[in-house]
C-alpha cells in the first residue's frame, strides 16, 4: 500500500527478535484525509499488535490481519482474510493466506513458510530460508516453491560495506531448462552519505541472461532527503532521471520517536519510520503530470496516536517486504504491501518477462491472459529486498 516501506539496509537487523522497550504512545491510525484507504491497529494484553486491518474503497480491497506470539513475543503466525464479497463486511472475510516463522538461538528469523488458501484449505505454497554470517548481517535468502525444497527457485546475496551497512543485493533465477543452473536477473545498489543516512537506491534488471552483466539496464532509482535526523521525504526517478513520485513527511519535532511505538510485522513496515527522530504527524503523495512532467499533490495521509497504557513494552524486530500469493480460481496475483514506485514483473519458464505493471497499493493483478505454465512474480518495492512467488497457471 502506499505508505509501507522497509528501509533496506537494516534489514538484517530487523530480522532479529532484539530486546524490549517500552514506550508510552502508539499509532492507531493511518487515513488519507477523504478516508478513501484507511489502516487501523489494535493491540493484545501484551502491547503486541494483534490485528491490522486496512481498506481501500478506490481498489475494493478489504483485509485484517491476524497476529500470533510466543510464549517471548516472536510473532510466530500471520492470518490475512479478505471480504471477496466486496461489501466490506467483516462476516464475508474469509482466509486468503498464512505466514509462519521460525527463529534460531539468537532471536533471528531463518525461516518463512507461506500458505494460501484453495478451497477452504491452506496449502502451503512457498519457503524462504535466510542466512546470516558472523557479524550477524543477512548476506542470503533463497526461495523454494513448497514441494520442490531441495534447491531454491530464486535466491538473493546481499553485500555490506565496513561500516555494516548494505551495499548491494543480486537477485537470481533458477534456469529451468537446467535446474542447477541460476541467471542473474537484476541488481539493486544502495549509495550513503558522509553522515551514514542513505543518499539513493538504484535498480537494475538483465535484459539478456545470456550476458548479464553487459545487459545490465537502468530501472529507476531512489532519492532521500534528510533535516534534524528525519527523512522528510523520498524521490523515485525513473531512468532518465525524471521524478516519477515524491513523498514528504511532517514531523512534531517536540516529541521523540523513542516514545512511539509504530506497528509492524515482517511482511509491512511504516514508510521509512526508522529514519525518523521525531513523531511523525503526516504524509504527503506527489505525482508526476503525465502531459506536463510537474509533480502535482495527491493526497496526505494523517498518523493518528494514542497513549499506550501502562507503558507496556513492545518487542522490537521482524521487518520484511510485501508478499505475492496466486489465486488459482480467479487467475489473480494478490499484492500485499505495495507503495508507490512498487513494480510486479512476470517471467515465464524461458525467461522472459511476460507481464510488468505497476503496483501502488495493495491490490490484484489479472493474469487471466496467460497461458497455462508455471511462471516466478517478481516484485521490486523501493526500499525492500525483491520478493518472488512461483505459480502455475493451469
């Protein structure tokens, strides 16, 4: 959706279960002000987000989502339902997909398993492995499709600079033609300033596998803008340099992030609230005018607080990208955690891309017009590492 990111360099981070703080605020609420896509969060005993729900009356689109903790607070379990009825009617919700984790002697997440629903039954459909290295940085996830777990259909490696920060992310695809074989399939650099904070983000796909890196090719690329330690707002350039989109940020620089707790799970994170120092008040959207090439304001989207009671501590942790899910009955991609500058792109078992859309919300994707086949989605999402989903058309 359009206000959820995943600040990447942190990602490893993030991945680890670290230890608890408490704090005495917390966000609620996440409106556009005409109320046209709404996101609310409500809380257990524990302080831990319990459900998530978001609407989008443009998009028709209604989810909740269904957190479940262990006995530490690692959020071992994630239900999504959604009203297919398009009555936003939370009786006509039914399950859509499961998300389990599981997490090592350190707290990390190595495992994510991924299920979807057919015909009232969870069928699991997909398992990402993560790996870490000595300093406890994520340098690989490998993606497997559900019943073929001895070698992984998609992988990415991820390289860091001395000051720990991420460098570079390459993404590869299992050739399957040859299974033992991967093609490099894209590339995504990450550039600092003197300071640490991050200056730009810039993507690459391979137009010809057989020569991956001559055929290297410019996709688009991130800009961010920093004042008193809070990013204040976010350019995605398409590449030509063109400014597709802006987002800007307000902050109420009287109260410390340190006291707010902003909900997230592995699969969403606030846009880029861990580069805040600051409460945050609102979110502005720019786009670009198709005719003119001026950016032009769209809407704002308000945070809305409350205090949180008894200062109840909240664990801190599990960060993770948007999800794919492959609805077989009515031949959708479902896309979960999208934002503006967020691309899907289809590739049949040749290799070739045989669909690319953007994705700025949570929404469907039609792939009625495919043949039957198995194909690999791959969403790109500034700020987050790619997530892909095999799937069969039949």
């Amino acid at each position: 959706m359009k206000h959820f990111y995943i600040f990447a360099s942190m990602l490893a981070a993030a991945l680890t279960v670290q230890a608890q703080q408490s704090y005495d605020i917390r966000l609620t609420q996440l409106a556009s002000e005409d109320e046209a896509e709404i996101e609310e969060f409500t809380y257990n005993s524990r302080g831990l987000m319990e459900t998530r729900s978001y609407v989008n009356y443009l998009a028709s689109l209604y989810l909740i989502d269904t957190n479940t903790y262990n006995e530490l607070g690692q959020l071992v379990s994630i239900s999504t339902k959604q009203d297919l009825s398009y009555s936003y009617d939370p009786d006509q919700m039914i399950p859509i997909y499961r998300i389990d984790y599981q997490y090592d002697e350190e707290g990390r997440i190595i495992m994510r398993e991924n299920a979807n629903a057919d015909n009232g039954e969870m069928i699991p459909s997909a398992r990402i492995i993560y790996t870490y290295n000595d300093n406890g940085q994520m340098v690989r996830e490998d993606t497997y499709w559900a019943d073929e777990l001895d070698a992984p259909f998609y992988y990415v490696l991820k390289s860091y600079n001395s000051r720990g920060q991420l460098t570079k992310e390459v993404e590869y695809q299992q050739d399957w033609a040859v299974r033992d074989i991967y093609n490099m399939m894209g590339q995504i650099l990450y550039d600092y300033n003197t300071d640490g904070t991050l200056a730009k983000r810039t993507s690459y796909y391979v137009a010809n596998t057989a020569y991956p890196e001559e055929s290297l090719t410019l996709s688009n690329s991130e800009r961010y803008t920093f004042e008193d330690g809070d990013i204040v707002s976010f350019d995605l350039l398409s590449a030509t340099g063109f400014v597709n989109s802006r987002i800007t940020f307000t902050y109420d620089t009287s109260v410390s992030a340190d006291r707010i707790y902003y909900p997230y799970t592995p699969e969403n994170s606030i846009s880029y609230i861990e580069l805040c120092k600051h409460k945050r008040l609102t979110e502005d959207v720019w786009a670009s005018d198709i005719n003119t090439g001026e950016l032009t304001f769209s809407h704002t989207f308000n945070y809305s607080y409350e205090e949180n009671p008894d200062g109840i501590h909240q664990v801190i942790g599990d960060n993770r990208p948007m999800t794919l899910n492959y609805n077989g009955q009515s031949r959708e991609l479902n896309v979960n955690g999208a934002a503006i500058g967020a691309n899907v792109r289809v590739v049949n078992a040749a290799g070739q891309t045989v669909k690319m859309t953007d994705v700025n919300a949570d929404s469907r994707i039609d792939l009625s017009g495919l043949a039957a086949g198995t194909y690999i989605a791959v969403m790109h999402k500034p700020g987050c590492s790619p997530t892909a989903q095999k799937f069969i058309v039949r």
